[in-house]
C-alpha cells in the first residue's frame, strides 16, 4: 500500500491485498479519500474497496466467484482539546457464491455426525447469491489528565455504538467501551 497527502488539501491511500488458501483466494484492492478541514480539526474520509473471491470448499466439485463492493463514509470531529467524535457509514453488496462450500446440512432424518460427503442425505449449505450490508457508528473518545483521586490521570475512555443490518433480514447492534490508563512511563 502506499500513501500521499497532496499540498495539505487531500490524502490518499491505495492498497491492494492477496490472500491464498487451500480453498480460498482473495484479491482486493482498496482506494481512501482523506480531507482536514477547519484546521485539521475536522476529517472526511471515503473509501472503496472490491473483493474478487474464489471458493473451492472440500464439499464443491468446481469453484465458484463471488464479489464485494465496499463503501465507507466517516467523519471525525475535534470538540475539544482532549475529546474527539466519530460517526460512520458502510455499506456492502455481495454476489455470486455466498456459502464456503466446508458444511454440509443434513436433509430428513439424517444425522449430522454421518454427514461427511455430498448425499441424498446431506447437502451443500445453499445461500441467496446477493447480500447487501448497513452497519452505522458513532464514537466518543476523551482523554483525562487527571480526576478521581489518581484513577483518571493520563488516562482515556473510548464510547462507540454499531448498529447493522442486511438484505438477509439480519440485524445487530454493538455497545462498546474501552479505558485505557498509564501506569507508569513505560507501561
């Protein structure tokens, strides 16, 4: 990957990753857009990534294409010398072969213990070949210098929220919080 910030107005990054398995190779190029605005204390960022996939599950007898186009939006706003938000947007479409071709589901009465090759009695996962994906963020960081008796000296606490959902009729949401503190200068 390579990145450039041209005369203080726009960065840019490029990469491309490769990724080889025994029944999976992936190849994905990845194009981001970078913009500090109001004297760097606003960043717009954009992104493009397309994975080009091929499957060849132990359960398959060829293998098959699948695609992703990846979009990402973000925002990241300075509101303070020590506090700092993130909102931000994905959204992705898959198509083509959307299962990995390793499980294979028991059909009637079988058991799934015997299910080891492709049967009238096991068959290959099958998905819908088309996924769309949404997933939102917002996040809040903010650095302490001190507070609580100690506790809160050189410290930070980072607040984020995710909600997804997708074509599939799956949605999640996400809570997370993290704290992160100096113990000493090293540590």
């Amino acid at each position: 990957g390579v990145s450039h910030n041209f005369s203080n107005i726009i960065g840019v990054e490029a990469y491309y990753d490769y990724s080889a398995e025994k029944d999976y190779k992936s190849s994905t190029p990845t194009l981001t857009l970078k913009k500090d605005l109001f004297d760097k204390n606003t960043t717009l960022t954009a992104g493009y990534s397309r994975n080009s996939d091929t499957i060849d599950g132990q359960f398959m007898t060829g293998e098959e294409d699948r695609t992703t186009d990846n979009f990402f939006l973000g925002l990241t706003q300075v509101l303070s010398p020590v506090m700092v938000a993130q909102l931000g947007y994905s959204h992705s479409a898959s198509s083509g072969y959307l299962s990995e071709g390793i499980r294979l589901v028991p059909l009637g009465a079988a058991d799934p213990a015997t299910c080891a090759a492709v049967s009238v009695d096991c068959a290959l996962e099958a998905f819908p070949s088309e996924r769309k994906r949404d997933a939102y963020l917002i996040g809040l960081s903010r650095y302490f210098t001190e507070g609580l008796g100690g506790l809160l000296d050189r410290s930070a606490v980072k607040l984020s929220f995710r909600y997804y959902d997708d074509s599939w009729d799956v949605s999640s949401w996400m809570g997370e919080a993290e704290f992160h503190k100096y113990l000493d200068e090293s540590l």
